[in-house]
C-alpha cells in the first residue's frame, strides 16, 4: 500500500498543530485576528462541515438552493478535513459499519484510534476510487465537487495570504492554525468521545451516544446517539433540552426559503426506537412544521 499518503496526512496534521503553538506567543495575539479566527471557525465549521458536509451532502436531511450550498461546500473545503467526496464516502462507509468491521474510525479499537489514528493509519482516510463510486456516486457525478477534489490546498493558501495580508501573522496563526486544530479535535470527538461518553435514548447496534459537551463544541453533533437512531435526519438534538445549533441554522434558512426538504423523525419511529427510561419523549417538531 502507497505510504506516502498516510505520511503526507501525519505531517501535515503535525505541522498544523505546531503552528498552532504559536499562538502562545503574546506577539502573535491581537483581539481581531480572534474575531478573524471565530468568524471562520463559524463558516468552515458550523456552515462547512456540520451543516453542507454532514447533514446536506452526506445524509440529505434537507436540500439547499444549490448556489448556497455550493458556497457552503467550499466553506467545508476550507476545513481542510478532505474534499466533499472524499469526506462523504468515509463517513456513509462508516454508518454502513458503525462501530464493526470495515467502520474507518471504530471505536472498538479504542479512543486513539476513532478520535485521530485512523486518520494516518493504512490510508483508511484516503477512500479508493471504487469505495468513492459505492459511497458517494452522487458527488463524484457532479462537475463542481469533482474539481473540488483539488481545490483544498490552494484554496486553504489563498485564505491564509488573505489573513496575512489584512493582519500579518497574527491572523494566520489564528485564522489558519489554530481554527483548524479546533476544528479539527471538535469532529473528531463525534467519532470519539461520541461512542464512549454520555447517555443512549435510542437503541441502534452501535456505541453512539448522546453527549452534551461535544454537542456545545461541535455545532450540535454531539447528540450521536440520535443521529446513529435516524441518520436522515436534520435535527439532531432531538430533546428539548438537546441544543442543537445547526438546526437552528436549518431553521432560518427554511423561514428565508433557502433550504427544503427537512426530514425528521416521527414521534411513532423515536418511541419505536426509544429506550424505555427515556419515555415520554419531548415532542420533535416543537410546533414547528419542519420548512416549506
């Protein structure tokens, strides 16, 4: 198997994180390159990666108009956590076999491995052509995340001459480096820390679990065990207390008819699901009709 793959991912990941060291140095701190920092945390993250990247592209929970999401696709890109295809095809591969054999970040193999090994290990984040055609036909058919696939490094550079050039190193320490640690660690908890910690509402034949602290840093990710129970679904915090961001963001479009076609869990297909301590369930619409 090719090494250099994994390698070229091993050292990227630890030049990011050294780069991020650098913003323990008081000279590299200026209060706008952390408004910069939170600005694009928001875009790539919340808009990127939670909302286009996962709950858009990946399980079609809901359908954006398409210049929209092809915006929030590059958002997603900027990440720097893989192209559209490449992101979907492991994670579809990974709900095919949540949790067992061929899942690329098992949590059986322990809290290592889901939460960041897997990414250098054997290539397993690097999907072949014939698991990209199985996972995500859809996105390889489409011209637009077909060019994306190359996109990622210059696009990533473009960002961080754009920092540079309005606040010099402050805001490529911040914008660049250390945003992408955040970001990095905060998905990758869903993988981790989501399959260990918290409480399960559902019964699903995974370890996926509901935990608040990862939802608050992830944009609403955190309430796995809901996801894993409807995967379809755009709503993840499913409990009135289960605060759920992007579904808000979901929402907002729907009320500015930017976004349609919500799915969302019946209150007939939670209780089939639902573990008997958890009963009765907060209704999951909240009066809400779920979109035009």
């Amino acid at each position: 198997m090719d090494r250099w793959p994994r390698y070229g991912t091993g050292i990227g990941l630890g030049v990011i994180h050294v780069g991020a060291l650098a913003a323990l140095i008081p000279a590299f701190f200026h209060p706008s390159a952390l408004i910069a920092a939170a600005i694009a945390s928001y875009c790539t993250g919340a808009l990127g990666v939670t909302l286009c990247y996962h709950r858009v592209l990946t399980h079609r929970s809901l359908r954006l108009r398409k210049p929209l999401e092809y915006l929030f696709a590059i958002f997603g890109t900027l990440a720097l956590q893989g192209d559209p295809i490449r992101w979907v095809a492991i994670h579809r591969k990974h709900h095919a076999h949540a949790d067992d054999e061929g899942d690329p970040h098992s949590i059986r193999r322990g809290f290592k491995w889901a939460h960041m090994d897997w990414l250098y290990r054997n290539n397993i984040a690097m999907p072949t052509q014939a698991e990209i055609l199985r996972y995500a036909p859809d996105l390889y058919a489409d011209r637009f995340y077909r060019a994306l696939q190359y996109l990622s490094v210059p696009l990533q550079l473009s960002l961080a001459v754009a920092f540079f050039s309005i606040g010099g190193w402050s805001w490529v320490i911040w914008g660049i480096f250390v945003r992408l640690v955040a970001s990095y660690h905060s998905t990758w908890l869903v993988n981790s820390a989501s399959h260990m910690l918290g409480y399960r509402t559902y019964r699903t034949g995974d370890r996926s679990t509901n935990c608040w602290w990862v939802a608050m840093v992830s944009f609403g990710e955190g309430w796995h065990n809901n996801h894993h129970a409807f995967p379809f679904s755009a709503r993840h915090g499913l409990r009135w207390f289960e605060i759920d961001m992007t579904w808000w963001h979901v929402k907002v479009l729907a009320f500015l008819r930017l976004a349609d076609r919500i799915r969302i869990p019946s209150e007939a297909m939670r209780r089939r699901l639902a573990h008997p301590a958890v009963r009765p369930l907060a209704s999951v619409s909240d009066g809400w009709a779920g979109g035009p």
